[in-house]
C-alpha cells in the first residue's frame, strides 16, 4: 500500500478551510459559542492542521502500528468533522459553512483511505477501531467541552 495517500487528509482540510473561512464564526457563535473571532478560527485550525500534518508524517516517514493507527486517525477525524456539518445543516435547515466540502471531499477521502487500509491488511481491525475512536475523540471532545463551557448543550 502507498501510504503517501495520506497526503490527501491535510490537502482536503486546507480547501474545507478555505470554504469555512468567510462565514463560520457567525455560525460557530450561534451553535458553539466559539471560536469568538476570526483570529480563534485561524489558531484553532492552525492546531488541528498541526495534528493533522504530524500524524499523517509519521505514518508515511516512520510506519509502525503506533504511527499508522495516529495517521489513519486523521482521515476519522475529518470524517467525523463532516457528521457535524452534515448534522446541523439537516437540523436547522440553514447552511453550515463546510459543509460542502465535507461532503464533496472529506466523505470520499477518508472511505478511500480506509478502505485501502482495510484491504492492505497493514493494521488490524482492533487498530483500525481504535484510530476511529481517537480521530472522533479529537473532533468531539474539544466540540463537547466548547459547547458545554458556553452553555450550548
């Protein structure tokens, strides 16, 4: 398996970025209560991206179970950030700024990911479970406890 389609992960945030960038503070603010300004967006995705380019790194430059498991990680992680999308644009009915290229985007690169993971028998189906459960505890986490800090559960 050529594992450089990991590469794919950061190159699908940078465009969702790019999508969210005009309008997800307004909308972050009414749902989330945060980030509050636009400078928050850009520090919060500087970290997530930071997360993103070093597991997806060590996976292709240093492969062991331990490495592999964090770099597919990265591909849930984007998966799950396409369930918020997708879930809140079908509850309120109004646009969730991102939530195109989760769709377009983040859906068919993580399925492709992990179906070629799945298929190259690199990792076990216990690891392969496992880099789901940190990705979402990655995405949801942070999501659940910014929520609850601003009252929005």
């Amino acid at each position: 398996m050529n594992l450089t389609i990991l590469w794919l992960i950061p190159v699908a945030y940078f465009v969702h970025i790019l999508e969210e960038s005009p309008r997800f503070v307004p909308w972050a603010m009414k749902y989330f209560g945060a980030p509050e300004t636009f400078g928050q967006f850009i520090i919060g995705n500087i970290i997530f991206m930071a997360y993103v380019i070093v597991a997806t790194s060590l996976a292709i430059l240093y492969p062991n179970e331990w490495t592999l498991i964090l770099g597919l990680s990265a591909a849930a992680w984007i998966f799950s950030n396409f369930l918020i999308h997708a879930y809140y644009t079908l509850r309120t009915g109004i646009y969730s700024p991102g939530v195109v290229t989760a769709g377009a985007i983040y859906v068919p690169v993580s399925v492709y990911i992990y179906s070629n993971f799945w298929v190259s028998g690199l990792l076990s189906n216990l690891d392969i479970a496992l880099s789901i459960v940190i990705g979402f505890a990655i995405m949801y986490v942070p999501t659940l406890i910014q929520k609850k800090r601003k009252g929005k559960f």
